[in-house]
C-alpha cells in the first residue's frame, strides 16, 4: 500500500506517517530502490488490530 492509501486507512495524515517512519515508530513499511515507500497490508491490518482497545 502506498503513503496515501494508508493515511485513509488509519485516518494518519501522509507527514504523519512519515514522521513516524523517521522515528522509528509505527507501521513497518518497505522502501524501494525507487525510493518509494511502501506498507504491506498485513502489517497495516496488524498495527490496526492491536491498536484496538475492549471495554472491560
């Protein structure tokens, strides 16, 4: 997934992903020999699912 498909997903605007990517944290993600920056989507999916939090 690309910077942009994500933030819809996680509601992240595209410089806070990047923010985090430079920080070390957050969504893994992958950057090609092009330079770009891509996300698989299981990991997205993943960091989703254990941001979730249940009442108790």
């Amino acid at each position: 997934m690309r910077p942009r498909e994500v933030a819809a997903r996680t509601r992240y605007s595209v410089q806070t992903l990047a923010n985090h990517r430079c920080m070390g944290i957050g969504i893994p993600f992958t950057k090609l020999p092009s330079g770009r920056v891509m996300y698989r989507r299981d990991d997205v999916e993943a960091y989703l699912n254990g941001r979730l939090v249940e009442a108790a």
